[in-house]
C-alpha cells in the first residue's frame, strides 16, 4: 500500500488552510452562512407572531370570563374591550356587523 499520496494530499491541504487569506475568506463564509440561516429562522418566528388577531380574541375572551366571575366591573370590561378592538382594527381592517354605519341611507 502506498500512504505517501494520502501524506502528500494532507500536507498539501493543511499548507493550504493554513494560509492566512484562505483562513480568512473560510472564516467571512462561515459567518455568511451562520447569518443568513439566523436571519431565515428570526424571519420565520416573527412571521408567526405577526398574526395577532387570534391572540387578541383569546384575551378579549379572558377578559370576557374575568367580568362574568365578578374580577373585573362593566366599565372596566367595556374600556378593555375597546382598547382590544382598537388594536384589532390596526392590524386587520374588517367589518363589524354590530357597529351602525355613518351610511346616509340609514
């Protein structure tokens, strides 16, 4: 068996990755690669958490039970339920059939 050719390749690539401009141009990929995965993964979260409307129904919903068992008041519950629906209007416009319209048909 000849072990000289496999000597002279390893050599060869340890004088190669030893070179400081090979060194650095591996290190600026590495961190290249590190970033792009960190910034798909931070982008993947974020977009999960951007559809906030069905959070903002489970606490109106929370609220909701905290005014039936007596935690919080009417007024409370009304001033809690309105600041709820400000933030859900911000995020998604939609029409709420309850609301009356400033239409001048009515």
């Amino acid at each position: 068996m000849n072990t000289t050719g496999k000597n002279s390749f390893l050599d060869s690539a340890v004088a190669f990755l030893s070179q400081p401009v090979v060194q650095a141009i591996l290190g600026i990929l590495i961190l290249l690669i590190i970033s792009i995965v960190a910034y798909y993964t931070l982008l993947k979260l974020r977009g999960s958490s951007m559809d906030n409307t069905d959070s903002l129904e489970l606490i109106r919903k929370n609220f909701e039970e905290m005014r039936s068992e007596g935690d919080i008041s009417e007024a409370e519950y009304r001033r809690i339920n309105a600041s709820l629906k400000g933030g859900m209007n911000s995020s998604i416009p939609r029409s709420d059939p309850n609301t009356k319209s400033n239409s001048p048909r009515e």
